[in-house]
C-alpha cells in the first residue's frame, strides 16, 4: 500500500509515523510547501527505521503531487492549526481553499485514491471534498470521532480508573466543542454498562471534558494536539489496507441516514479496503436524536459559508 500525507507538521509527521512503525504500508509519502520541511521530517524519520524495525519507505516531497501517484489513501492535514481561543469552524475560510487544492491534485494522480480529512473544520472540510471532488462518497472520510472517541476512553478510563483497554465507547455527531455527542449511556467496561460504576455527576463531568478535549490540548500546548490523531488516523488507514471491516465514528456524507441528508457528520461506519463498507445506523435515545440533530444543525451553519468554495 501506498500512502501520501499532505502536511508535514505535527499531525502529518505522527500519522507518518504511526504507519510507518505499524509496519503495514510499503511506501508513505509527505508532501509540504515549505521548501525542504518534507523532506527533513522524512529523512529524520527513516533514521528511526532500524530502531523502531520497520520496512516502510517514508519520502518527502516539496509541493510535487507527481511523486504521490498510485497512492491507495490519502491524508490531509494542512491548513492553518487551531490556536488558543480560536474555534475550528474559524479555519474555514482559509483552510477550504487548501483542502480543495489538495484533493484536485491528489486525484489527478491517484483516481482511485481514498481520503481522509483532518483539517479543521473537519466535518465542513470532508463536505468541502465530497462536494468538490466527484469521488465517490465512500471514498472521502472525515478522521473527527476516532479520535474524539479516543478522548471519550481515556476520560471514562480516569473516571472508572480502570484501563483504556476495558472501556467501549463511543462520540457521534459534529467535530466541535458543541457538536460532539458522546454516547455515555451506551459506554460499556468490560460489557458493563458505565452507569454501574459512575454517578450522574462523573458521567456528565466525563461528556464535558471530552466535548472540550481539543480545547483544553490546544490551551496547554498553544496550538493543536498531534499524537492522538496521528494515532487515530494510522488507525483507520490500517483497517484500509487491511481489510479489517473496523468500526470507528466517522464524518461522511449521509443521505437520509439518522434522518439527515447533504451533510459530512460523524455516525459509526465500517471501514474496509473500499473506504466506508457501510454505514451503522444504531438506535439512540430520542436525548440523543436531539443532540445529533443540533449538532448536524451547527455543520449546516458552517457549510453555509462554502458557497464560494464550491
């Protein structure tokens, strides 16, 4: 497998990264705009290949998109990064020019390509891309609940101070501060649901901290977190190239699934080797209908601002 990551900083090098040393793709490609930057963070990384015992080739490229053709997935990260007191859905206006650059050239040289969208807004981006792009919609997912489900575990970890390993859980709904919906009556440990162990007072405390995780990161760090969707992203290229039929949350574009159409919004998926293998509409609460329904609300506002974009 063949995979290209456009946008060499944090994001993109930890998404480099993790495939690499999961030791799964053949070939991984980063691809910048800053003169050298691609290239530098490749060969630094390659320097860790006998360490860490991978095989995976990782090369850098500055703004050439002829070196990622016959590329199976397609990551992309750029864009400008969410700052201290800046919201996600701020980034639209400069980061949906990128995003729709950064497909065409993509799909110039991988047609067949599937991409994953990390820039910010996440959601928006992914519809900017399924609307822009003519790719089929099973091919263009938005990596938001992966990761936002991640921090959903490590919340429920630290509150039923177990490991992350025993708890099940999951986070439908828009990438944002408001938009997440955290299915914490349907959270499990170990099978068991978390209404066993936890008040009311922690499960609401635990569904907070989780709605504000990138907020609470981008205010430690002063710009975004990259780790854990680095993580989250090699994850779901992994269940790609392997044909694994994973579950995660995803943002993909819906037609009348969960009652919603014309919208990227993050509802579970199988993911396999062809992209989204199928869409899981489970049943929720009609709490948790409302709170996906004003979610889906908030990513139409935003979207409304792509009318020149598309």
């Amino acid at each position: 497998m063949k995979v290209t990551v456009v946008g060499a900083g944090n994001v993109g090098a930890s998404v480099a990264e993790y495939v690499a040393i999961k030791d799964f793709a053949a070939e991984v490609v980063l691809v910048d705009i800053k003169e050298g930057f691609a290239e530098g963070k490749a060969m630094d990384l390659m320097q860790t290949a006998s360490l860490n015992g991978f095989d995976t080739t990782i090369t850098g490229v500055t703004g050439d998109y002829s070196k990622t053709a016959g590329s199976d997935v397609a990551v992309i990260t750029s864009g400008i990064p969410r700052k201290p007191g800046m919201t996600r859905e701020e980034l639209i206006g400069i980061n949906a020019g990128i995003v729709k650059q950064v497909s065409e050239n993509l799909i110039k040289y991988s047609p067949d390509v599937t991409l994953i969208i990390v820039s910010n807004p996440m959601d928006t981006m992914t519809y900017l891309a399924a609307k822009a792009t003519g790719l089929p919609k099973n091919r263009i997912i938005g990596m938001g609940g992966a990761l936002d489900s991640a921090r959903f575990k490590y919340r429920l970890a630290e509150a039923l101070e177990c490991p992350s390993s025993e708890v099940s859980a999951m986070v439908i709904g828009g990438h944002s501060d408001t938009g997440m919906v955290p299915l914490i009556e349907k959270a499990t440990r170990n099978c068991v649901p978390v209404s066993e162990f936890l008040s009311e007072d922690q499960k609401s405390s635990v569904v907070e901290e989780t709605k504000v995780g990138g907020a609470t990161l981008t205010k430690l760090l002063g710009t975004s977190a990259w780790y854990a969707p680095g993580a989250a992203v090699s994850e779901m290229v992994r269940a790609i190239a392997l044909d694994s039929n994973k579950i995660f949350p995803c943002s993909v574009l819906l037609d009348g699934e969960y009652g919603l159409d014309d919208i990227c919004i993050g509802v579970p998926c199988v993911i396999g080797k062809n992209g989204v293998e199928k869409i899981i509409e489970i049943e929720l609460s009609d709490a948790e209908k409302a709170k996906l329904t004003e979610s889906a609300a908030g990513v139409k506002k935003t979207n409304a601002d792509l009318a020149s974009s598309l």
